[in-house]
C-alpha cells in the first residue's frame, strides 16, 4: 500500500463532518507521519491484537536498515528509530494490504480508533483510549 494509498484512507476516516478542505487534508495527512506511525507501532505491539507471524514481520522490517534516511531523521538515534518503526507500520499495512485484506480490515479498525482518540487530544497508549472501538 503506498503513500497515497494510507492518505487516501485516512482521508476517508476524516470525512464527515463536512470541512473546509484544507482543514480536511491537515486532519488526515498528521496520521501518515512516520512519527505517527511508529506510534501506531508501538500501541499494535503492546495491544495483543497481532499474531505470531504479525509481530515477526513488525520486528524484522523494524530492524532493517534502510540505504539512506530521510533528511529529518538523521539527527538522532531516536528519530531513526522512529522513522524504521513507521517503516514497518506500512510493511505490516502493504503485506496485509495485499495477502489479507480482511485482517488488514479488523486491524485498522483499532487504527481508526486510536486516530479518532489522537484527534480527540488524548494519548493512545493511555487506559482511556485503550478501551475497544464500537463496532
């Protein structure tokens, strides 16, 4: 699943209510940060919600090293984390997108959840956004 691809759902998430559209974009494009990601990360790893295979495939593209960096990321140890925590964030998206898109489904459920309560102002590794998203 590309760039686009992760902009274009979150896009759809933030749809309704009716906005103007460059509040619209900003409201969805601050959820396919690398940051924001790898905050997606970390709260898929500490949910339970991934199985076995899952994790082994967040963990392995966590710790590949990518060519280069992004020219904001260089700066520090942590920001690189960050950005390979995002990176495998959209590897788990893209694998999913394409082997099992019903499962990708159930997962960004939860996602969605965890932007409406980042939206929301609150911090999703928090008890109050812990709790499971209506269905």
């Amino acid at each position: 699943m590309s760039p686009t691809d992760r902009k274009l759902y979150m896009r759809g998430h933030h749809l309704l209510p009716p906005k103007h559209v460059d509040a619209y974009r900003t409201q969805s494009d601050v959820h396919v940060t690398a940051e924001q990601q790898a905050s997606y990360y970390d709260k898929l790893l500490s949910s339970g919600l991934l199985t076995p295979p899952e994790i082994q495939l967040l963990t392995w593209a966590q710790s590949e090293q990518p060519a280069t960096y992004r020219a904001r990321f260089t700066g520090s140890t942590a920001a690189m984390e960050k950005y390979r925590k995002g990176t495998a964030f959209e590897a788990l998206v893209g694998f999913l997108h394409l082997e099992n898109p019903v499962r990708l489904s159930a997962l960004m459920v939860h996602v969605l959840a965890w932007v409406t309560a980042t939206d929301a102002g609150l911090d999703i590794h928090s008890p109050a956004a812990a709790a499971a998203p209506p269905s």
